[in-house]
C-alpha cells in the first residue's frame, strides 16, 4: 500500500510551493525556516521522489511536485469549506470592498478571489483599482478596509504586511529595433528608451531606485515613454518602442507565447515585495476573513 501522506506536511508544502521560498512560507505558516524544510523533505520521503528544485532563489516545482499541488490545493479548498459550513458561513451575504495597485489588481487579486468565493458563496465584491499612493490613501481615510500594493510605501496611520516576492524584469519586443535587442549592461539602458510607469507608481519608485544603485543615473527623457498601466507598456514593448521593466506575475503568457522575451543584465536585479496594506485596528468581518485566507493561500507565480 502506498504511504499516506501527512496532511500539515502537504499544506506546508503547499505554501512553500505557492511562495516559491522557504522563507516567506515560514512567516506565512509561523514556523521556523528549518521546521518548514524538514517537514518538505519528510513529506517528500513519504512520496518516494523529490518534489521541488532548490536554487539560489528559491525553489520551483518539478514534474511531481506539480501534480502534488494540485491535490493540496484541492484539500485545502475543501478544509475551507468545511470550517465555513461548521460556522455557519457559507453565505454570510454583504459586500467585501478591498484595493489594489494595477499590477496586482490584473494577475494577483483575481486568483484570491475565485478561490475565497469557492468557499463564501453569496457575497458581492467591489475592487477598487489605482496605483500605490491611491491605495495608501483609501485605506487610511477609510474609504476601503483592506489593500494590497507593490513598492517600498509608507504612509500615517496604516500597517504594511509583507506578501508575495516579486521582481521587476527588462523586457524588449520580439520585432524591436537590433540596439534594444541587443542590451546586455546597465551602461546599454543610458543609449535606449525606457518605459516608465507613471508618477506615484509603486513599480516606477523600485524601479528608479534599483537603477540608481546600479549606477544609471538617468529618469524619464527625451525618447522614453511614462504609461499608465502595466498592458499599455506591454502594448509598447511589444511595438518595439523601448524597453520596459514588468512585474513578472504580469508576463507569464507574453514570455510563453514569445511575443516578449527577457533582456540578460546580470548586473541589474529589481526586487520588490507585495505587501497588505491594514488599518492600526484589527480587521473584522469579510475583509479580515478574506485576508486570513489570502495569509492562508497565496497564489502561485507560474510560467516561466
């Protein structure tokens, strides 16, 4: 007969797969970095094969590992379920109002929420959509409970909670012009157009940033572009108008089809982290259950 599997291992598991680092998992379940590995490498003992690829970044799943996730999630829904159906929760009704920046908005939010409505059925969602100070202000005047934004923000009278890792990638069309195509430095990006996110973007603000450390000294000029969202840098990527820097939970189909492909700077990295944006209060009502499944199920960054 096969082993059975342990079911807190394969929701540790889960996490970390969904993560992709040890280290956000552990914050994420709160348990120590080595509880939340052993428990993966007792889990994959029990399954006879490995079940993640372990890099200097982080971890990926395998063939395994994949078809194993797919059974965690699936019993992690269901155990939802059933806690809400024992509280008497599942159709608790009303409105859960919540915000996001446009990156998360568009490839992040989207997942939480088809999963949260699986398990809390007959209530109405309204997302309200802008870039990060727009957030930072909604949650502090109150007009929305919960938000979620990219960048390094900070703001009176709100909490931040670090989410999901992220990084902002360079990305050239897959027709654009042979010097766009052929950037290789951060001393390559002074002689090329950029696609600038506009001001009071959290991804403009990291990006600048990461840029000024790595020695380019430059903002938007003559020849750059400033858009407003994530699909219209894509649209002008894509056209061969400059390069752009993409949040990688946005490119997953791009990168796929080829219509974009990466740009190799090994000497330029842009990092950033997804972080809640809370009230001083704690959360109650809909907006606090759907945070504590979000803490509970993060999605996973798939593709490439």
């Amino acid at each position: 007969m096969p082993t059975p599997l342990d079911p807190r291992r394969l929701e540790t598991f889960r996490v970390v797969a969904t993560t992709g680092q040890v280290s956000a998992a552990s914050r994420l379940l709160h348990l120590s970095q080595p509880a939340v590995t052993a428990q993966v490498r007792q889990l994959e003992r029990e399954c006879g094969r490995p079940l993640l690829v372990r890099t200097a970044r982080g971890v990926r799943l395998n063939d395994a590992g994949r078809m194993l996730l797919e059974y965690a999630q699936r019993l992690h829904h269901l155990m939802e379920e059933a806690s809400a159906a024992m509280a008497g929760e599942e159709s608790p009704g009303g409105e859960l109002v919540l915000a996001a920046s446009t990156t998360l908005a568009s490839y992040v939010v989207p997942s939480l929420l088809a999963s949260f409505l699986r398990a809390h059925r007959g209530i109405q969602v309204r997302l309200e959509v802008g870039n990060t100070e727009q957030v930072l202000a909604w949650v502090g005047e109150e007009r929305v409970p919960l938000g979620l934004v990219e960048g390094h923000a900070r703001a009176a009278g709100i909490r931040l909670e670090r989410y999901l890792e992220d990084e902002l990638v360079p990305v050239a069309g897959a027709r654009a012009p042979a010097e766009i195509q052929r950037v290789r430095t951060v001393e390559d990006l002074h002689a090329v157009p950029l696609l600038w996110r506009e001001s009071g973007s959290g991804t403009r603000a990291v990006l600048e940033r990461a840029l000024k450390k790595a020695g380019v000294r430059r903002g938007p000029q003559a020849g750059d572009l400033q858009l407003g969202s994530t699909e219209a840098i894509k649209g002008a990527v894509a056209a061969g108008l400059g390069v752009g820097f993409l949040s990688r939970w946005s490119l997953q189909d791009e990168l796929a089809s080829g219509r974009l492909r990466l740009l190799p700077i090994p000497d330029l990295r842009v990092e950033r982290a997804f972080s809640w944006v809370l009230p001083v209060d704690a959360l109650s009502g809909l907006a606090g259950r759907f945070l504590r499944h979000a803490r509970a199920a993060p999605p996973p960054l798939l593709g490439p």
